[in-house]
C-alpha cells in the first residue's frame, strides 16, 4: 500500500522494535500482529495473504497484542521520510563542525547508524554507503588512495567527511541499538556500562537483551542519576537535611491512635477523580489530646509531591489513578524528567513502564522505602529553605518549631515538608511573621490532609484529673521563663563590659551594616532569579569538587624519552655518517630548552651514563653524539639552579606572494634574509628606533584630539619585552596564566 511503514529503531532482538508509519499501516501492522498472536503465521506468504486481506476499520492508534502507541511523538525521526531534510542538516554540521582528530573518535564512538565503532578506512566508508547511498561519501570512495592515510591531515580530512555524513543521516536513518549492544557485550566485552541521560532506557534496553539474548554475558549496567553513588564511589552519606534540633518523640499508647479532625478544610480535587488519601473520620472522646504518632513518609505521598511540586499544581489536582504520562499530556522531555527524579529518589526501585502504571500502582510497585526525604526531596526542600525564607529562618529552626509548637516528629515533620514543596512562596517571604504564617498555612493543610489534630498543650491543673493524662508545660510560659533568664545575664554582662570598658554595641552596629549590604545583595540575586528562574541560578552554581581533583607531572618521563630519541637519532647519522659537527644548530635550540626546563636529577644521571657507555664503545664515529650528550648534561645541570622560562627561538618569517603567467596567486611564508633567529630581528628594529625612525610594527597612542599618533616609550617597552623573551626568557613561577582557545 501506500505511505510510511518502516521499523527506527532496532532495540531488542525479538522484543522490541519501534516502527514508524502513517496511522493507516500502523493499524494494518497492529492488526497482522494480533492475528499472528492468536493463530499463528511464521511464512511470508500467508504474511502477506494477511496483509491483504486485513480490513482497517480504524486509525486511531490503539494498543494491541504486540503493539504499543507512543503519544505525543508526531514526528517520524530516523525514517526515510525525513530524507529531504540531510542537506540542510548537513550545511548546518558543516558551518559547526571544525576539522576533527581521528584518534578521538576512532573505536571509542559508535554511531547510531551503523552500530560499529568509528573507523576511517575504505571498509567502513563502504559500510556508511551501504546505509546511506550518500553522494559525499561515494566521491570519497572513488579517490580512496590507501598511501594518503598515512598523512595526518588526510585522515582528519577524511574522518570530518565521515562524521557529518553519519550525523546528517542519523537524522533519516534507523537506530541499529542492537548492533551496538552486540559488539558493547560480543566484541568489545564491556562489562560496565554507564549511561548518561534523563532516564534508564538504555540500560533497561540493555538488561533485556542480556536476559533474553546474550544469556551467557554478564554486565553492570549504571545509570548517572540513578547509581551516581556508584558511578563516583561516594560512601552513603547522612541526611542533608538537618535533625539535630528535634526533640524526642514520646509514642502514643495504645488505643489513642489519632483521628482525623472533623473540622479541617480539605484540598479541592478535580471532578470524577478518586482523592489521594482515605476520607478522614471524625475523632471521638479523650482522644483527640492524644500524642501524635511519628510515622514514616508514604512512598505514595512521595510522588505526588513530587509530580506536583515538578508540574505546579496543587496537591488536589493530582489523582492517584492518572499514570504519569496521562499527566504530562504527550511531553515527552518533561516525562523522562519526572521519571530521572523518581529513580533518583528511589533509585532502581522503579519499575519498567513506571510511566504507564497509575500512581497508586507505582507506589505499590516501589514498596517501602527509608520513610523520610530522600536525596531529591531532600535538595528540593533545603532549596525551598534557601530562596524562599527570609533570613534566619533555617530549616533547623523550622524543624524545632514543629516539635515543640506542633507536636510533630522528624518523620511527620519531612511529610509536612513535602506539602510544603507544593505550596511554595511565589517570591521570597520579606519576615519571621510571614514566614510563620505561611507555615502554619502548610501545618494545617497537611493535618487535614492526614487527619490529624495538633496537641493543645495545658498546665498542669487542667489535665489533673483524666486517668493516664501527660503532664505538659506550656512553651509559652517555657519561653517567657527562658527569655527572663537571658534578660538576668544579659544585665550582669553589661555591668562587666562597662566596669572593664568594652563597647558592647560595637558588634551589633557592625553587624547592622553588614545585614544592609546582605539586603542588598539578597535583593539583588532575587531580581535575577525572578528573571533567570531557579533552573538557571541552579545550574551556574560551581560544580568543581577538590576531592575529585587529580595532579598528573609527567614532564620527569617526557624528557628522559625526549633525551633518549635525540640520542639514538644522533647515532643513526652517525652511522650514515651525516652528522654535521656543530650539533647544537639553530633548529635543536629548541629541543634544548625544552630539556632544560624539564631538567632534574634523574635526566642528569640518565646522560651521565649514556656517556659513560658511548666512551668505552671506542667507537671514533660516536664521538659527535658524546659531545652532544656531554653537552645536554652541562645546559641541564646549569637549568637546575633556574627556574623553567618561556624562551621563543623559532625563525622569524616573512611573506613571499607569486602571480603566474596565468594570473594565479600563491602565497607562502620564508625565512627572513639576515636575521636567523627573533633576538635578530628583534634588534634590527630597535637600532632603527635609535636612529628616529618609525619602525614598521610599532605601539600608538590616542592624542587629546582623537589621533593616534606613534609612541616611542611604548614601543621601547614593547620591544625590550620581546628582547627579553627571545634572550634570556620569560618565567611564570609565581604569576597565574589565563589561557583561552579552542
């Protein structure tokens, strides 16, 4: 029939295939595929009876017996449709890509198209016609010449050729997954692997195929975000978040288990949509004075936190029967980026398919887990903390305020903190008394949420008479005792600070200078992340972690190798007899300081013995390479009293430009006629600078009339550093260097 039918991506073998197509052949394909399911049909020839046969009665994509649809996938990437679409992605990888360096890519990238390592040889360019027929890479073929590999710039030629042909086709070309899976776990013999991206798919691609196809292999397969402790050997840490202010938590006896109170305000909720949490009953008799139980977080409360804290909704809206992808609504990026936050919060409790599963299902799916915040609430909430609250409202002091004020242990209190998260301050709250609102605002929203009453402390006569009552003080009156004791001291201070002259106020005005200039700065990180957004301020913050920093010296080896080479290279002309006598010629001044620099006492001990060796060869024809040697030893012995200097002894160049007969125009660069090395020519134009002359490079400076006019001062100054640099050198022990480049 007509239109797009065609399989993009190839991930595992007999399991699964993603086939791209219009809505008519996908629903022919679901067909054939469930009536294969029931009865059976392997020849193509009954295949292609069915094919015929099949009465499509609707297009709309529906999930078969061995078909899946993908919502909110509109376009058919690497299908032959998007073929029209090679040459303009082509010219825009032409205009980014620079000339690439073959070693980097060769057996160390796979591309997509092929499933094979990077390879710049005749044989691979064949494999990339095969798939492509590309025009590019046929002209290649065509004027492969095996001899040209040898020359670098050949092969980056070739290898830049070959990259942007595999990436321009890639674009329209199918996903061979399991080729590569073949040759990660059948070649190569990978047995760790890690993948980097939003979500696991690869490794769950990957654990399939060594399940089902490659029984006999075994691999770690990690995932950034989900194994990151892993990947970077990180020992568990404790908690982020901190609990050292919570008090202890006196457990509730049996039968005063806390009810629900009658008169809390529940969350709205959409229509027709089950509500996230049981109806609350309504509390009865004594108990509704009855401690309140620390619990653990539920797994389930956990996601819809999240889920709503990520799509900015309040926690009502979110039903615990919608699945995550019914949720995103075909968004794909913003699925992959709920499901990266699950498994970083679960780790690899997720299950396959967790975005199909309703949210109920998912929670049961994980089970339990450590009962309080993990480590993606756990930043989301000291985030919150940071950005949000005014200053000296601390997540410490927070926590301490719910033990005392409400009641609420470490664990009730993380649950509480997960409400929080979804009713997160638009803009940073400016006091403690906002700040205190707002949480009391959270406090209730989750009693009602969990059905709980908060504990109305009493003194002591109220509850003298009940049977089993706890005795309680109430914080109020703790809290004016306490402040009566600071008042006392801070008097009995005062009279020894002014009895031994000591300006106590000197620090609380210093200190009242310093929180203005902390306001203004405050006020100012918001402005910019009002106008950036948290993901921005979020991701330019410095990532550079000292335990992660590694020192490599390897100049030590460098130069004894360095040494070495010069050497055997000398006794090889020797044995030519081509060697000049005059050793140390212009072109080795440079291989000589490099040496000296890299200069310590094992390269000294290195020539010394080569020498010592060359001399009792007795051989008449070695004695230029034991000068050579002998002098080495004598520059690197002298460098180890300096320090390495920067010391420019190329030849100076100039242009030289030739017109043929024929009009055509070349241009190369020669060395300079009477002027071998820079300290020459260098020279030349000082000594036309003592004889009033302009020299042809020179600095300028801006007159008061706008004018640049010819300097002499600066130019000397110029000058006599580029003297410096070419005569004695330049050292950089004690400065830092800022090196840009690509």
């Amino acid at each position: 029939g007509e239109g797009l039918i065609q399989v993009v991506n190839y991930n595992v073998r007999n399991n699964q295939y993603v086939v791209a197509g219009s809505l008519a052949n996908l629903a022919v394909l679901r067909l054939v595929l469930d009536d294969m399911a029931i009865n059976g049909c392997s020849d193509k020839l009954s295949i292609e009876q069915m094919v015929e046969q099949v009465q499509v009665t609707s297009e709309t994509p529906v999930r078969g017996m061995a078909t899946i649809p993908l919502t909110g996938i509109n376009v058919p990437f690497h299908s032959r449709l998007l073929l029209e679409g090679v040459a303009l992605f082509r010219d825009v990888l032409q205009a980014k890509v620079g000339m690439v360096e073959p070693d980097t890519l060769e057996q160390r990238y796979i591309p997509n198209l092929t499933g094979m390592p990077f390879e710049v040889s005749q044989e691979y360019f064949k494999l990339v016609y095969d798939a492509t027929k590309s025009s590019v890479i046929k002209e290649a073929l065509n004027n492969w010449n095996d001899a040209l590999l040898d020359v670098p710039a050949e092969r980056s030629r070739l290898a830049t050729i070959l990259l942007t042909e595999l990436l321009s086709y890639q674009l329209a070309s199918p996903v061979q997954w399991i080729k590569t899976q073949d040759y990660l776990f059948n070649i190569a013999g990978v047995q760790h692997m890690v993948e980097i991206g939003p979500s696991p798919v690869l490794c769950g691609m990957a654990a399939k195929t060594l399940e089902a196809v490659l029984k006999s292999k075994r691999a770690e397969l990690l995932h950034i975000e989900r194994d990151h402790d892993a990947i970077y050997y990180v020992q568990p840490e404790s908690k982020i978040l901190d609990n050292s202010n919570a008090a202890v938590t006196v457990a509730a006896t049996p039968g005063t288990e806390p009810q629900p109170e009658a008169s809390a305000k529940p969350e709205s909720k959409p229509a027709n949509s089950e509500p996230s949490q049981p109806p609350p009953q309504p509390q009865v008799g004594s108990e509704a004075n009855a401690p309140i139980a620390d619990q653990p977080v539920p797994v389930l409360d956990v996601i819809l936190a999240i889920i709503a804290f990520k799509a900015k909704k309040p926690l009502g809206d979110i039903s615990i029967q919608q699945s995550i992808k019914s949720l995103v609504a075909g968004k794909s990026t913003f699925q992959n980026e709920l499901l990266g936050d699950l498994q970083k919060e679960f780790g690899n409790k997720i299950p396959d398919k967790a975005e199909e599963m309703s949210l109920k299902e998912l929670a049961s799916a994980v089970g339990s887990s450590g009962g309080s915040l993990g480590k993606c609430t756990q930043p989301f909430v000291a985030r919150m903390f940071n950005s949000k609250m005014p200053g000296g409202f601390s997540l410490a002091q927070t926590r301490s305020t719910l033990q005392t004020s409400y009641g609420l242990g470490p664990l009730r209190q993380d649950a509480l903190f997960l409400v929080a998260l979804t009713m997160e301050p638009v803009s940073r709250l400016t006091s403690e008394a906002e700040a205190s609102a707002w949480l009391s605002t959270v406090a209730q929203t989750y009693a009602a949420r969990v059905g709980i009453s908060y504990v109305v402390s009493s003194g002591s006569t109220g509850g003298a008479g009940r049977k089993g009552a706890v005795p309680a003080i109430s914080s109020a009156e703790m809290q004016k005792i306490r402040q009566q004791e600071v008042a006392h001291i801070q008097q009995q201070i005062q009279v020894l600070a002014r009895y031994a002259g000591i300006d106590l106020l000197d620090g609380t005005r210093s200190a009242g200078r310093e929180k203005a200039v902390s306001a203004e700065l405050q006020s100012e990180l918001d402005q910019a992340k009002i106008e950036l957004g948290d993901e921005f301020m979020t991701g330019v913050l410095p990532q550079f972690d000292a335990r992660k920093a590694r020192h490599f010296d390897s100049y030590w080896n460098w130069a004894r190798q360095d040494a070495y080479e010069w050497i055997q290279q000398a006794i090889a002309m020797c044995s030519l007899d081509t060697i000049r006598d005059k050793h140390l010629d212009l072109c080795n001044a440079t291989r000589v300081q490099r040496l000296k620099n890299c200069a310590n006492a094992e390269l000294l001990e290195l020539l010394s013995g080569t020498a010592k060796v060359l001399r009792t060869s007795n051989n008449s024809m070695l004695e230029p390479v034991v000068q050579l040697v002998d002098t080495l030893h004598k520059a690197c012995q002298q460098a180890l009293e300096n320090t390495p200097v920067y010391c420019e002894l190329s030849a100076p160049m100039q242009p030289k430009t030739r017109i043929s007969a024929k009009g055509d125009v070349s241009y190369t660069e020669i060395a300079r006629k009477n002027e071998p090395t820079y300290a020459a020519f260098i020279e030349r134009i000082q000594l036309a600078m003592l004889s009033d002359q302009v020299p042809p490079i020179h600095m300028s400076k801006q007159t008061s009339s706008g004018q640049w006019m010819y300097n002499r001062e600066f130019t000397s100054v110029y000058f006599d550093g580029l003297s410096n640099i070419a005569r004695q050198g330049v050292s950089y022990v004690g400065k830092t260097a800022l090196v840009t480049g690509c």
